[in-house]
C-alpha cells in the first residue's frame, strides 16, 4: 500500500463540536504514546533511516518543529481570524 503524501491529503472540516475533547486529549497523549513506542529502542534504532526515508528521531523532531505553527493556528481559531497562519512547505 501506498501512502498519499502530506502536501496531497485532503482534509475534512466537519467533525461535530462533540469530538473537539477528544481530539485534544489525543494530542495531550502523544508525547507519552512516543516515548511508550521508542523508549526500548536503541540510538541506532531510533537514527535508522529506512530506504533513505526519515528515521524515527527525525518524524519526532519534526513534530516539535511544526508545534509552533500548531499553537498560531489555535490562537488564530480564538482570534477568528479568516485565514489561518500559513505552514512552511520549505520545512525550514
């Protein structure tokens, strides 16, 4: 199977208000999910880089990259702003 690319997914806007704390708390839990799935790995594992593709420690630190962006757009949702803060598609 392969899978679609970020840049490609679209994405649905429509999830009823109801699941908002859920989603939440399924962010909340991420750090501690992560480090449950890595925390028995070693260096070695964790820098792998299967066929060239990003190794685990890169898919994490990316994670923590993008949470500046994620804190804008959620200030944006308070503000009503209209549009929200844009990504950086360059990944600098």
């Amino acid at each position: 199977m392969e899978r679609t690319k970020w840049v490609d997914r679209k994405f649905s806007f429509d999830i009823p208000e109801g699941w908002l704390l859920n989603i939440l708390t399924r962010l909340e839990g991420t750090i501690v999910r992560l480090k449950s799935l890595t925390t028995t790995l070693s260096d070695a594992q964790l820098s792998e880089k299967p066929n060239g593709e990003w190794s685990i420690k890169e898919h994490i630190g990316h994670l923590l990259d993008l949470e500046e962006i994620h804190l804008g757009r959620i200030y944006d949702f308070i503000d009503r702003k209209a549009i929200l803060s844009a990504a950086d598609m360059s990944n600098q």
